[in-house]
C-alpha cells in the first residue's frame, strides 16, 4: 500500500497522487511503477499541503479534490508558499473538463503558475507517461538550481567571513603604520621627506577608512541583532547632511527634501544608506553647483525614494556594475573603497527593498529604493 504514513516517506523523487478515489490511484501508480517510479497516495488537502512544502517532485491531483472546503483556494495560498527557486509540477486530471474554468482560474491567482499541467480523463497512457517525465525533468533542474544557490551562497559567506577577520586583523598593524607616520610628521624633515610623509599618511588613513567600511559591510550579513521600528527619514536625512556639510560645503552642493515619510526601518543603517548616496552625489558631480533632491511616493505597502542629482550621469554598461563590492567605474575609478553602493545595497535588501539607478550621460543620475511603511 502506498499511502503516506510517515512524513519521512517524502523525498524530491516523491510523485504524490490526490484523489478521493482509490481505484484511480492504483491505476495510475501502476503505470508509474512500470518506468520504475515511486508514488504515494494521498487523501486530503493538508497532506498534499505537506507534501509541498516537502518539496517532493510532482504532484497528481484529480477534480474531485479541488471541489471540497475550498480546497482551491488553499491549494493556490500553499503553491505561493514556495521558496524563490521552487515551482513545482502539478498535473491536474479533469473529466469532461467541468473544472476547467476553475483550474483556469487558479493559473491566473498562482504566483508559481510555470508549472501546473491540465489534462483530460480518461487519460492516453503516452500522453500520461510524457507529460510526467517532462515535469520530473523540470522539477530536477529547479533542485539543481536549489544546489547551485545553496553553494553561491556558502562560497558568498566564506569570502564575507574572509573579509572580516583580514580587515580586522589588518587595523592593529595599520594603526600602528599610521602612528608611526604621525611621530615622523612631527619632527624635524626636510620637504622631500615631509611630503613622503604625508602621502604616507593620507594612504593609511584612506587605507583605514575601506577597512572599517569593509567590517560594516561584514556585519550586515543578518538581521539579527537589528532594530526595525517606526523611523521619520526627515531626521534621518536631517542626521546625514549634518555629518556631509564640511562636503557639502567643500563642493558648494545643495541637499533638498520636503515632508519624507514615516517607515519602519533602522534608523542608523538608513543614515548610512542616504548618507552614501548624497556624498556619491556630491563628490562625483563635477559641476560647480552640486544639486541633490531627495523625494518619495506611497506605492501600495511601501515607500519609494529618488535621490536625484545633476551630475555627469551613468553609462548603461557601468550601470550594472556600481553596486558590485569593491567595484569602481567611470572617470573618477580611482576615488572610493567601492564599498559604499554594495553597502547601500545590502542596506535595503536588509529592509525587504530594491536599489537601483537610472540615468544618461550628461543627463544626472537618479538613485531609487523603496522601504516599508511603519
């Protein structure tokens, strides 16, 4: 007998039969086990609902099951509970196509609709058994696509973890390069040796500066640990033109917003997330008055935010590489630690967000996120 009796029984090569009706069952296992298949039966919606979120490899569903206690409808609401990389194949059997609009239906309302497969009872045993090992081949390149996220994202915390324990390791014998330069500047040198000197200096603090920015990155690898509550982004915005003004002034840039909204974020990393971008605004302008407008707009649950300037814009090609770590771009390439864009970016991953960028050449570049409401 092939009924579920152990949740354990559940495995990726699992086809899970649903119907309220034996006989179906046993015919069509019957056909599956003649291409050596495993299959189990199954009679009600929540262990289908186990099954999925098992994440077995196919799963055979008849009419009769989509008809009771609004089974559709909870049907759908455990597919959309599937993760990212997870569609898996549903071959729903109708008779007479009666359940056809209501199938249809639930192709519209599924967020995971590649997959679902309708076919006609009585079923054609050749269409059966293609329809099932075009689904299982499918079902096998999500797993393996599963697999190659699984092993991105080691290798991703294997370098993060590298990161932080070089950068850290690195400040000690930095600190104690940057003293040593600073007891030399104080003594007497003659210009040559005084202007080795400072070079030496501007180089190690610079050199300080994409150590500490690296450990920040480093440390957003979680939301543990993190506070999200209710923010006003005028304060935030307010806090980070305070610590830019000695830039801002440098550059002559103005730094305009009116009336931001209330979101429920961090307010520390949401500083540093805007205090990036104006400074990235500010520093690469290149125009004799820097302008930076900040605006935003309720879309749905979310708020989204421009950071607008009038600088010399972007290029499409450097476009998708400005928010990659340590990535530098266009004519200034040399200036930065190319961590603060991969650091803004985490930022609002951080808050469930998107970053982006559009822009032209000579068109200025407008900066884009969105973050929760409160």
């Amino acid at each position: 007998m092939n009924q579920l009796t152990d949740t354990r029984q559940l495995s990726s090569n699992t086809i899970v039969i649903a119907t309220q009706l034996r006989q179906n069952a046993k015919a069509m296992g019957q056909v599956l086990e003649t291409q050596g298949l495993s299959w189990i039966e199954m009679d009600s919606l929540e262990t289908v609902k186990t099954a999925i979120r098992a994440e077995v490899g196919l799963l055979i569903i008849t009419e009769e099951m989509l008809s009771l206690d609004n089974n559709f409808e909870k049907l759908v609401e455990c597919l959309n509970e599937q993760p990212n990389w997870s569609d898996i194949p549903v071959i729903f059997l109708l008779k007479n196509c009666r359940h056809f609009p209501v199938c249809m239906a639930m192709l519209k309302s599924s967020s995971h609709q590649g997959s679902l497969t309708l076919l006609e009872m009585p079923l054609k045993r050749r269409e059966f058994n293609s329809t099932v090992q075009t689904c299982l081949k499918n079902r096998q390149r999500q797993f393996q696509l599963r697999d190659a996220l699984l092993r991105l994202h080691q290798s991703n915390q294997a370098l993060e973890n590298f990161s932080h324990v070089v950068a850290h390791e690195l400040r000690n014998p930095l600190n104690v390069v940057t003293g040593s330069l600073d007891l030399l500047k104080l003594s007497s040198l003659e210009n040559r040796e005084q202007k080795i000197v400072e070079m030496g200096l501007r180089t190690s603090h610079k050199m300080n500066k994409t150590l500490n920015t690296l450990l920040e990155f480093s440390k957003l690898e979680s939301r543990q640990n993190l506070i999200f509550k209710p923010t006003d982004m005028n304060r935030v915005l307010e806090e980070a033109v305070n610590g830019l003004q000695n830039i801002i002034d440098v550059h002559q840039a103005s730094v305009n917003w009116n009336n931001l909204p209330v979101v429920q974020g961090n307010a520390d990393l949401l500083e540093e997330l805007v205090s990036n971008l104006i400074k990235n605004a500010v520093i690469h302008n290149g125009t004799a008055a820097p302008m930076i407008i900040v605006m935003s707009e309720l879309r749905g649950d979310r708020y989204y935010f421009q950071i607008v300037d009038n600088g010399p814009g972007i290029s499409l090609e450097d476009q998708s590489e400005i928010f990659k770590l340590f990535s530098r771009v266009g004519k200034r390439r040399v200036e930065g630690s190319g961590i603060g864009l991969a650091l803004c970016q985490r930022i609002v991953d951080q808050h469930g967000g998107h970053i982006g960028v559009d822009s032209e050449l000579g068109q200025g570049s407008t900066f884009y996120f969105d973050l929760p409401t409160a």
